[in-house]
C-alpha cells in the first residue's frame, strides 16, 4: 500500500445570533467545533478514520457542558 495516512485537524467557531429586535435579549456566547482524525489505509480498497470531536458550549450557550464526541469511519472503495 503506498498512500499517505493524513491527520487533519478541523476547527469552527460559531457565534450567537444577535437577537437586539428580540425580546430575549442579545446571545454572547460562542460555540467553538475542533475535529481531529488520522486516516489509515488497511488494504487498497479499505479504510478507517478515528477521530475525536470537541464541542464548547452546545447551541451557543455557556451553561450547557462540553461535548466530547469519539468517530470511527469506514471508507470502502470499489
């Protein structure tokens, strides 16, 4: 197998929508989506790619707890 096995990080930041017209006030908080994954070729039509997502503050709200999410893809080529 001669392929490069990349390692890719991803990073967002979302900010609130400014809600001033609104009633319930102005949303501050930003959440922040970093995405880190390593592809590995198994064989020539196989392979996978772990990752870990980061999330802060869920639906741009502080009082909501981080989120740390584990992935594992399969890629099958034909």
């Amino acid at each position: 197998i001669d392929s490069v096995n990349p390692l890719a990080v991803a990073a967002l930041a979302v900010a609130g929508v400014d809600q001033d017209d609104l009633p319930i006030g102005e949303d501050d908080d930003i959440s922040f989506h970093v995405e880190v994954f390593y592809q590995h070729q198994l064989t020539d039509n196989i392979a996978i790619t772990p990752g870990v997502i980061w999330i802060s503050a869920p639906n741009n709200n502080d009082d909501n707890e981080d989120l740390v999410i584990g992935t594992i893809r399969t890629t099958f080529s034909f």
